[in-house]
C-alpha cells in the first residue's frame, strides 16, 4: 500500500480545560480526506486520554461516524477505566469515491469520564 494522505486533527492535553462528557454524545473532531478512490484503504486512528471524575468505575463511548456527525457509525467501542485511561484504535475501512468525512464522537451514559485530550487521524492508502 502507498501513502496518498494523511491529516490528524487534535487536542493535546494542556492546550485545553479538561471537560465532563454527558449522556448526549457529543463531536470532538473530525477530518476530511481527500481523492479517496475505489480499492483504496481508510485508516483512522483514535487516541484520547480521559479519566473518572467520581469513585465509580469510569466509562466512556467512543464513536467514529462518516458523512455527518449524526451519520452512519463505522466504528464503536465501551473503554472503562479506575482512574486514568488513554484509547488507542485503529480503525481500516475498504475506500470508495463517495467516503470523505469522518467525526469522532463520544457520551458516557453516567457522565463518568473526563476527557483530557483526543485526536483522530485519517490516512489514505492506495494499493501498490
């Protein structure tokens, strides 16, 4: 596979005030890719730190959605933790002509978590 395109969109920790995350899911980013094309390969790339704010164990969803924030979910998953957390996936995707934003989401039911920093990045390879 060949490098077409690459973009990460971030929030480093420190570049913001840490944030409660409630039960209404909220956007934390997005990226747009360009000249995907049939046969290619998306890959997006999550990576957040959060922590619990109260005694309970923490939780938090994590959403990668394409077209529109509210648009079709590509990838889910429930990360939990103690006291402190980092999330890291890696999501790959069979590319065609139509694919070109992509948002990263999340809720915690409970509002058990406190998001600290988040990035997504998206990469777009052709086949070789």
């Amino acid at each position: 596979m060949i490098l077409k395109y690459r973009t990460r969109q971030e929030a480093p920790a420190g570049s913001f005030d840490s944030f409660m995350i409630g039960a209404d899911e909220i956007v934390l980013t997005s990226v747009t890719l360009e000249g995907i094309a049939d046969g290619d390969q998306v890959v997006l790339g999550i990576d957040a730190t959060w922590l619990k704010p109260l005694c309970d164990l923490g939780e938090l969803e994590f959403f990668v959605k394409k077209d529109a924030p509210d648009g079709p979910v590509v990838y889910w998953t429930l990360e939990t933790c103690f006291a402190k957390a980092r999330t890291r996936e890696n999501v790959t995707l069979a590319g065609n002509a139509g694919m070109r934003h992509f948002y990263l989401t999340v809720k915690s039911k409970e509002e058990k978590a406190r998001i600290v920093s988040y990035a997504l990045e998206g990469s777009v390879f052709a086949p070789a």
